[in-house]
C-alpha cells in the first residue's frame, strides 16, 4: 500500500516530497518531520521479527527509519492463541500506547485502517489484541475499517493447514469494525482470465499490490476535492444497515498495480456495467444478492449526469429488496490516481457472502469433529469451549445473512 501512496502524493522512496507536488490530502497518511520530509503514520506489528526485519532492511528502510514496530524473536507457529493469549499478549500495552500516541497528534482522525490476514497465528491472534485495543478505546468514536485476507474457497493446497481454526476463531473481531473489505489470493487470480486482464501471471506480489489500492481509493474522498465526497463514517453509515452485517465484496476496475501503468486508459462509464460482475469480486462467488453498494469514481474528467444514468440503468436489473430505500450510493474525486486517469471502487453488501462463511464452518466443524490438531491450541492455553464459542458465533453470523436472503427483493417496475 505504501508504494500506492507514495506514488500517489509525489514522495520518494526516502520519504521526500517531490517539488513539483503540493501538500493536497498528505497528512492523511504520512507525518512531516521535517519541511517537505515525510514518514508514514503506521505501525507495524508481527510476531515474526524476521519479518518486521525484511520491512526495515528492504527497498524502503530510509521510509520506515524510526517507524513504530512490535514483533517478537518467536513466531506463533500459526496458532491463533498464542497470538492472542501468549506473545500477542505481552505485546499489548505497547501497541497500545503507540496507538494513543499517534492519535493524539492528529488534528482530527477519519479512521483507523487495518490490514490483517485471519489465516496464520499473528494475524488472527495478534490482529484480535490490536481489535480489542480500539475497542477498548475508540468504539464509536473513530471509525475502525478492515482489510482482511480470508482462507480461499477451493480445495486447493494451502499454505497452512490451520488456516480454518483460525479464521473461524477470531472472525468475531471482524464484526467490532465498523466496515470489514475481505479478499481471497483464487478470486484476485482469477481476475487474469477477463477482459481487464493486465499481465497473463499473477504471484504473491501483484496480488499484495492490487489489493493495496483498495485503502487509498477509499480514502480519496476525504483527501481530495469532488462534487460529492465523503468521510469514512459518511460511507459506513450509508453501506452497514444492520450491526453485525459488515462484510463488502469490493471490485476495483482497473486493477492494474503499481508497476503497471494502463496505456489505453478505460472510460468510467464503459467499466459502470462490470463494477457487480462475479468475475470481478475480490471476495464472494456467484451472482450478487444486494442490499447497498457504493461507487467510488476517480477521474480528472467527470460527466455526473451520465454516469448517474448508467448507474439506474444498472440497478434496474438488480433484485433490489423494496424496503430499502436508495440503496446505491456513490461519490466522486477529481483527482485520479497515477496508475489509471479513470478508476472506481466498488463496495457491496452482499447476502450471498453466507454462502462462502458456511464453507469455512462446514470445515471447521468436519475437523473439530475429529479434533484434528486441537492439542496444539490445548498447550497455548485455550480450551474446548472457546472452539465450541467460535462455532456458535459464525453459525449465528451465517443465520443472520440467511435472514437477509429471506427479504422480498424485487424493485416496482
């Protein structure tokens, strides 16, 4: 996401600002510490340190010179207690008091952004602490919006057998967020085979990088000008309905990354049509059952009246549920990102998503039944109630897009 950022507001990989750029939306991420120096207002946690060292001794370590970051010299061995219970845990106090600290500074905060994974020990066990932190401290006052990384739907080889045990584990964090954006690693390789294919191979780079645009389009509007722009809360008022119903399925068209610039650049409103396409969804399968969305549109050239009309033509053929009123919402900024003249964002509340957190459950409960690997969660100090919690609490979430589901659609003709 960096690279995204720094690209996007003219800073050099050292942290210092181009000449030739004004200061337009750059104390949204980054803090100068000097005139025309900037370092990002992040912290870095994991319980890798190795990991945290590869970040610091990296391509941007004058970047992150002196950037607040935890981890300890012992990995979590991909378990989610010891993440969460053991050394998460003894990291807590600290994270927490950097957290205070850089939110104390700013003038006014729009939102806390986190970018986790639910599939390994740190992600899912320390991810859970720094949720806790902002509950804590900041429920209801500062808007706390996830980026997560969910366990693909396929039976394909997995690079952690306990990636499932840990989702399901700590997937009640997600609903304390006030919006959560999930992506699978299948759906974002998939994007390859359809008409906004960029490159042919897909690896673990590119799709850390196409997914890294999703924070900054979504913040556009608040560091930008635009006819119609919106704060964080404005969006999560507009998207989230219910309050436990908060996962979005997101398309980004186009997804090219950073090291690709698009050369025949796409109109806005020849991309509107693709933007609740399948094909296109970082999270989800199938067709999608709406109940709101929001369009997030970047480009110099905006023409609202025809993207407006495109937009109800669209919905005409969605299966909207008549009780809910206005249900696409939709904002704009003028000014573009650098990889792409035009670009949207789209986030949808989507009732189908059951239908891939019943698979995780589905998974969960075959290997809880055998108690496959439960031993090792037993020695990091959990107990078998927790496991059963867990399952009661993503059965409970499952039921309650279930209900959605059951809500006559349909919009009058």
């Amino acid at each position: 996401m960096w690279m995204t950022l720094l690209n996007e507001q003219g800073i050099d990989e050292e942290g210092l600002l181009d000449s030739q750029n004004t200061h337009q939306g750059i104390n949204a991420y980054f803090d100068e510490v000097k005139q025309d120096v900037f370092r990002p207002r992040s912290i870095i946690a994991d319980l890798d340190d190795q990991e945290i060292n590869r970040i610091q001794n990296g391509f941007l370590k004058r970047l992150f010179q002196n950037n607040s970051s935890f981890s300890k010299q012992q990995s979590s061995l991909n378990i989610y207690p010891r993440g969460y219970y053991n050394q998460g845990a003894e990291l807590k106090e600290e994270i927490e008091y950097e957290i205070q600290k850089q939110v104390e500074v700013c003038d006014k905060v729009d939102s806390i952004q986190i970018q986790r994974s639910l599939c390994g020990g740190a992600g899912s066990g320390l991810g859970n602490v720094i949720s806790d932190i902002i509950l804590d401290n900041y429920f209801s006052q500062i808007i706390h919006n996830t980026l997560v990384h969910l366990p693909d739907n396929k039976d394909e080889i997995s690079w952690n057998t306990l990636e499932i045990y840990n989702t399901v584990l700590s997937l009640h964090s997600l609903v304390i967020s006030d919006i959560v954006i999930p992506f699978c690693n299948t759906n974002i390789s998939n994007m390859s085979q359809n008409s906004f294919q960029l490159q042919k191979q897909l690896n673990f780079d590119t799709i850390n990088n196409v997914v890294s645009q999703i924070h900054p389009n979504f913040t556009c509007g608040i560091r930008y000008p635009g006819s119609i722009n919106a704060s964080s809360r404005k969006i999560c008022t507009n998207l989230v309905p219910f309050a436990r119903i908060k996962m979005m399925t997101a398309t980004l068209l186009p997804y090219n990354y950073f090291r690709q610039n698009q050369i025949n650049q796409i109109e806005l409103v020849d991309m509107i049509p693709y933007t609740l396409n399948e094909k296109n969804f970082f999270f989800g399968h199938g067709n999608p059952s709406i109940i709101t969305s929001r369009h997030i549109f970047r480009s110099p050239s905006i023409f609202e009246e025809e993207l407006e009309l495109q937009l109800v033509k669209l919905y005409q053929k969605q299966q909207i549920p008549g009780w809910m009123p206005n249900s696409y919402s939709f904002q704009y900024c003028k000014v573009s990102s650098p990889f792409n003249k035009n670009q949207i964002l789209t986030l949808i509340l989507n009732r189908n998503i059951y239908n891939q957190l019943q698979t995780y459950q589905e998974k969960y409960d075959e290997m809880l039944r055998k108690r496959a690997f439960i031993h090792h969660y037993f020695q990091e100090g959990m107990d078998e109630m927790e496991f059963q919690e867990a399952k009661y609490n993503t059965a409970d979430l499952i039921t309650e897009y279930q209900i959605l589901t059951s809500f006559e659609g349909g919009q009058e003709e």
